[in-house]
C-alpha cells in the first residue's frame, strides 16, 4: 500500500454511477459535467500532517476507515492493485464521517 507523505491523505473512491428509481445505470455522458459537485471516498492512509512556519506539526483531521467528502475535480487519480484510489490534499478534504 502507498505512504502518504505530508498532508496527503490517500482516499479509495465510490462508485459514482447514477441510477434511476427503476436500476438503470446512466452512462457519464449523460450526467452534467460543468457543475461541480461533491465526491465520496473511504481515507486508505494518511500522512503525518504539515510543519507550520513555527516548526510545529499539524496532525491530520482525518484517520483511516472515515468516510470523506471532496471536490471531484482535486487530487491525482490513479489505480493500484485493482483500487480505485485518489491521492489529495487534507485541506481539500470537504467534510468527514456519514
């Protein structure tokens, strides 16, 4: 599993696909694009935090296991062992817990 360092906190997406009442799954294409809007993903691992401009270190507000919310359009996406993971900054993190 990847380490991350500083404030980075790494973040397996949900699945994101929209259904209808009924189940039918609708293709990306069809879902808006231009509007922002929030993602959910569980915290895989964090880092130790970010130095101030004091020298102290500030601790992470997230922990393993917590469901988070993001910005969609934040963060490296990429793909390990299979995972669906996203690698983002722990001040994009929006809101955790839910």
């Amino acid at each position: 599993m990847l380490r991350p360092i500083g404030d980075y906190v790494l973040v397996e997406l949900e699945d994101e696909a929209e259904r209808t009442p009924g189940g039918i799954v609708l293709p990306e294409a069809l879902e808006e694009r231009n509007k922002p809007r929030a993602q959910w993903g569980r915290v895989e691992a964090v880092g130790p935090g970010r130095i101030s401009r004091k020298g102290v270190l500030i601790a992470p507000q997230v922990e393993p296991g917590e469901r988070v919310c993001f910005d969609r359009f934040r963060g490296t996406e990429m793909v390990v062992n299979g995972k669906r993971l996203l690698l983002l900054r722990g001040q994009d993190v929006l809101a955790a817990g839910a």
